[in-house]
C-alpha cells in the first residue's frame, strides 16, 4: 500500500508541474554562494583579519563535504535523517508517522527529512513562515516533499548533504556550519570532535532555544548512539552556543584590514608575514606595559629592507582606534637633519669631520658633523640647519609630501618616514612600500649616490653614539642604522631602525616625563619587537667603491681622533675649526725655504722638522715609516713622495706632498761619475 501511494506522489507531482520542478542546480546553489565576511591574508595564506559586510546574515566560505569532520556528518545523519541513504527525498514512514502524531498530540513533529529541509531552503515558498512557532500549510508541505524527490532526481546524496551542511541556519544569523563552529567554538569545520557536532546538530530544530535545553537534546540524542558519557561534556560546552555572533574570527591586522578589505567574499593576499605581525604587536604592547594612560595612540611598522614590502602593519592595540600608521603629525625641522648633511656630503661641501658651531650652553663650542646628527637633540643641529636650505626635491623624491610654503611645518605620517629613512640603508634608491601580494613591483627611484647613503647610514649606525639614539641600538644585532624625530609640539615620537633583512618604525603620542617620555617608549618598544622577532644578527652593506677610509684629528681637539669615511677626493688627516687654521699643533717644516718641490745635491740629504718640535713624532713616506723624533735626515731616491707627521698612535698631524730632484753627478774615485740617486720604478 505503501508503495502505491508514493507512485501515487509521482504521478500527482508530474500532472501538478509544480514550481519544484525549478529548483536550481547544485553548481548554481554553490556559485551563487557569497559570503558575509572578507579575509585578510599573509604571504602565506594564513588570516590575519576579517570584516563582516553582510548584516542580514552572517556565513563564511562554501566547504566541500570532505572538509566536514566525521563526528559532525555522523551526528547529523543520526540527529536529523538517519534514513537519508536509503529514501529517494522523502521518508514516507517518518512522514506518514508525523501526520499521525500531529492529528493527536498537541506537539507537532516535522518528518522532514534532509532533503526537504534543503528544498525548503531553496525555495522561499515552502521555507518555514518566519512568525514565531508557525508552520508550514498542508500545501507548503506537500510542494516540499516534492521538491525533495526533484532534488534527488538531480542531485547526488553527497551534494545534498554538502549543500545542507553549507546553507542550514544555527544561532541567530549564523548560517552554515562553517559560521557556526567558528564562531561558537572557534575552529574549522574539520576539526569538530564529537561533542561540538552533538551540540550543532541538537541547534536545528531549534536554533535560538535556550543553551541548556539545547544540551540536554544534544545529551539525548547522544544516550540513542550509545556515548552518553559525553553529557557532561555538552553541558560544560553548552555556554559557547550564546557567544556574540558579531565578533571578526582574526584581529592580527584589523588596521590595515579596514584599508584594503571593501566587500563580503574578498580574500585579499598581502605581504605581511603572520608570525612578523605578530612580533610586532607583542612587542608594541609589552614596550608600553607600565606606561602611563595618558599614551593616546601607538603604531608599529616593519618593512623588509631589500624590497620595501610591508611584514606588519599595526596600527594601534584597539582595533576599533584610528589608524596611527598613516596618521600624519608635523613635525620638527629636524626631520631632514639627515637630508641635508647627506646634501652636503654628496655636493662635497662637508665631511663627517666638518666642525660645526655647537649653541649648546655649557659644552664644547665645536662638534663635527657626523656627531651632530648622531646628538640630533644638540644646540648644533641648528648650525647645520642654517648651513644649507631645506633639501626640499630631496625630500620630495623620498616620498614626502612638502607644503609649497617654505615656512610651513613639514608633515608626514609614519609610513612615510620609514619610507624616507630607507633610503639611507638601500643604497640611496627610494622604494613605495606595498602591501598587497598581487600589485605591481615598485619602481626604485635614485635619492643619494650609493656612496653619499653609505656614509650616512654609517653614522646613524655607529655603535659608540651616544643621546637619544643610544637607547636603540644593541650590539647583539649587529649593523643598525637608527634615527628618531618628534612632532612640533614634542608630544609624538617617531624611532626607526633598519638592518639588513628589517627597518622597524614605532610612533607613540603621548606620554609622560622620564622614562615615560614619547621617544623612550619609542625606544623600548622598538627592543621588545627585535626580541620577539629573534633574528640573527645584522650584517653592515657592502662598502662602495667611491668611500675610502681615513684617521682624522680634530683642532681644537673637541672630539677624539678616529676613523671616518670620506667620499674619494674629499678625505682630511685634521680637520680644523674655522678661524684655527693658523694655530696648528704640529706641522712640517723644510728649512731653507725649500718647498713641494726639492732639488738636492747628490749625496746631500733633507732636513725635515716638527713644529712645535715634538720628540714621539713619526714620520711616513708613502706609508712608509722613514724615522722618529722632532727631526730627520732623509736621503730618497729622486721622485714623487707625500709625507705625513703622525702621532705615536697613528694620528696624522701634517701630510705635504713632495718632488725630489738631484742637481748634478759628481766624480767619482778613481775616475767617472757618480750618478744622482733614482727612485725604482713601483
């Protein structure tokens, strides 16, 4: 009789042609899936941040049936159609069960089975009525069942049961397992164990019921499959069914989410590296742990050196704040110290070793160059800020957007100045910074001769620095270049830091006094990213052929004699202070007015004298040592010769350059000539 009457169904559907005839195919169901949300992702695939766009209802991206876990597709198939491989749409012994139960009891039972629930999906005519505890007509119930043999007709059990899974409603408008278990428990559809699917599954025929009823059906259905010792474990989960629903899955980068992320279904890959953002965020927070509240906002960028491409981009600790990375703050004039000595270094107008007038009170009246931008915080930055004009196309090719006003406050955000300082430790070019995965490779763009950035990146790198800069740098990391910068007002700090795989950039407003001040939390939070980032230690770049290295003294010897690089042609052994160039501490001297160039008679030799006469004197020829003391006699070969006055610990006072000719020959013992003395060919 039973089989009778489902002929009968079939015969009735095909007479009716009802509008289940036009249901969609499964290819159509899963194409037309969009989802609410857009993802944010690393270099590598991994999420970072998500934005829901679709307020009506709340589903993420289509899993295929072999991405479900086993635990879930058993708890379904026994919770809500445990005939569902046998039927062809509709389990008429349930069905007709139902109909029975609902002439007599007050309860009603649905009968559904998969199938129809997934047609009633389908079809926004036999959905259930939205009205609180309505129910379909006798009619909607029929065209579902209908459908469902349509459905099963055109579909395999897999697609029905993958489709299912993908569009059944849970808690308030999560739709789709995928929404439902990574929100309420927080991970993928694959990784739900037992417990989880008894807990989704026991949502369906009630979604938003109360938590603890909930378990208990998820408890029942679980003593029915024989593990009812899971009950007091659905209990114990049971509070996670009313977790907020609204809440984004990832919150790594929400900042730069918010920029790139515009629509529901966008999967945006980046350059940002998961496991970098992450450093970088730690180590913002722990660099600021203790500080005061008065910190207002805070950022944190990490570019890769080599190509300028983004590793983490944080734009505060509250997701919900402004984004501080391209917040713009004016900014001192000291922004471009390091612009305009890198100006006058390359035009050869100064070395390191320049002295400069130092208006600090109290200290000494002269530092050099080098230590001038290193003490940015000194009196003599304002010399070097009135020796030269504002590099303003300098400035401008590194990405900095100048008001055409000369005398307008310089603004920038922290992008930029990380943008700007790179230059320095890349070889002079420029680069745009880029964040996604999939744009263009940017063009560089020449700031500095690769020479003229090597000297500069030499200073900022200089590990016996000392003031403000100090704080930054760790021996442990190897080569480091470091640069900070306040805005106008004093109350924002920017600090930057680069070495050879990473340029790190922090900026903090606010603050306190101390070691609450804006440029030491800088500084600490900067330390607190190196550690977490744990990279090796950094090697310095490759010394270009235009530099060559020389020891230089200083008069008045404001500054200990040392080291310094000179682009080729511009190198000084002492560098004198305007206005001491007459008041020399040691010098040679050639007696008898005897000048660059020198005539001897053959076997005569040269006097050459210190002045002030100086008993540890050195003296050099061609780098070669020729003697001691305040005086020497020096017979050479005939030739060209520079010679060089240097201290005991190989200071050079003195260097004159000198050409040695012999007048004559003389005769010889025994008859001939004796011929001048000649130098050997080098």
């Amino acid at each position: 009789m039973l089989q009778a009457f489902r002929r009968g169904v079939l015969v009735a559907a095909l007479a009716s042609g009802t509008a289940a005839a036009q249901l969609p195919s499964f290819e159509q169901v899963r194409a037309a899936h969009h989802p609410s949300d857009a993802l944010l992702l690393d270099r590598n695939g991994e999420p970072l941040a998500d934005i829901r766009f679709d307020l009506t209802r709340r589903r993420f991206e289509w899993v295929p049936l072999a991405q479900f876990s086993p635990a879930l597709r058993e708890a379904l198939i026994a919770a809500e159609d445990h005939r569902f491989y046998e039927h062809e749409g509709v389990d008429w012994r349930a069905f007709v069960g139902s109909l029975w139960h609902n002439l007599l009891h007050d309860n009603k039972r649905g009968g559904s089975t998969l199938t129809m629930q997934l047609a009633g999906l389908l079809d926004p005519a036999i959905a259930i009525p939205a009205a609180p505890g309505a129910r379909r007509s006798v009619g909607q119930k029929w065209d579902q069942g209908l459908a469902a043999q349509e459905l099963e007709a055109h579909w395999s059990k897999a697609q029905i049961l993958e489709a299912y899974l993908n569009l059944a409603p849970f808690r308030g408008d999560l739709q789709g397992v995928h929404a439902a278990s990574a929100v309420l428990f927080g991970k993928s559809p694959a990784a739900l164990d037992r417990p989880e699917a008894l807990l989704i599954t026991a949502l369906l025929p009630s979604p938003n019921g109360r938590a603890d009823r909930t378990a208990r059906r998820a408890c029942a259905r679980a003593k029915k499959m024989g593990v009812g010792n899971l009950c007091p474990r659905l209990y114990e989960l049971a509070p996670r069914l009313d977790t907020p629903r609204n809440r984004p899955r990832f919150t790594l980068a929400p900042h730069l989410a918010r920029r790139v992320l515009h629509a529901g279904g966008e999967r945006v890959t980046t350059t940002l590296d998961a496991a970098v953002q992450q450093a970088a965020t730690s180590g913002l927070r722990d660099g600021l742990q203790g500080a005061t509240p008065h910190v207002s906002s805070v950022a944190a960028l990490v570019l890769d050196t080599g190509d300028a491409s983004v590793r983490a981009w944080v734009g505060g600790l509250d997701a919900r704040s402004a984004d501080a990375v391209t917040a713009v703050r004016s900014v001192q004039p000291a922004l471009w110290l390091p612009f305009s000595a890198a100006n006058l270094i390359e035009r050869k107008l100064a070395t390191g070793a320049t002295l400069l007038p130092n208006l600090s009170e109290g200290e000494s009246p002269w530092r050099s160059l080098r230590v001038t931008l290193q003490q940015s915080d000194s009196g003599s930055q304002a010399a070097l800020l009135a020796l030269t004009d504002p590099p303003s196309e300098r400035l401008r090719q590194a990405g900095l957007d100048l008001a055409k006003d000369a005398s307008a406050t310089p603004e920038l955000n922290l992008l930029q100045a990380a943008q700007a300082f790179r230059t320095f430790v890349a070889g002079g070019n420029w680069l745009a910074a880029r964040w996604a995965a999939d744009g263009p490779a940017a063009t560089p763009r020449r700031v500095w001769r690769n020479d003229t950035a090597y000297i500069v990146a030499d200073w900022l790198a200089d590990p016996t620095q000392k003031g403000a800069a100090s704080e930054l740098l760790r021996p442990e990391a190897g080569w480091q270049a470091v640069w900070r910068m306040n805005d106008a007002a004093r109350d924002t700090a920017i600090a930057m830091l680069a070495g050879e795989r990473y340029l790190i950039a922090v900026q903090v407003s606010g603050g306190g006094s101390g070691a609450e001040q804006p440029t030491r939390l800088a500084a600490r939070a900067i330390g607190a990213i190196q550690r977490h980032l744990g990279s090796p230690p950094s090697r310095p770049p490759r010394t270009p052929t235009g530099v060559v290295l020389g020891v230089v003294a200083f008069d008045p010897p404001v500054e200990p004699a040392r080291r310094e690089w000179f682009l080729r042609g511009t190198e000084v052994s002492l560098s004198v202070a305007p206005g001491h160039e007459n008041t020399l501490p040691h010098r040679i001297v050639i007696p008898d007015g005897k000048d660059s160039n020198t005539s001897l008679r053959s076997g005569e030799a040269l006097l050459l004298e210190s002045s002030p006469a100086t008993p540890d004197a050195r003296w050099w020829a061609d780098d070669e040592l020729i003697g001691e003391g305040a005086s020497i006699l020096w017979a050479p070969p005939a030739g060209h010769y520079r010679i060089e006055l240097r201290s005991p610990d190989g200071v050079v006072w003195d260097r004159r350059e000198l050409t040695l000719g012999y007048q004559d020959e003389t005769p010889a013992p025994g008859g001939g000539t004796n011929p001048a003395p000649q130098r050997a060919p080098r």
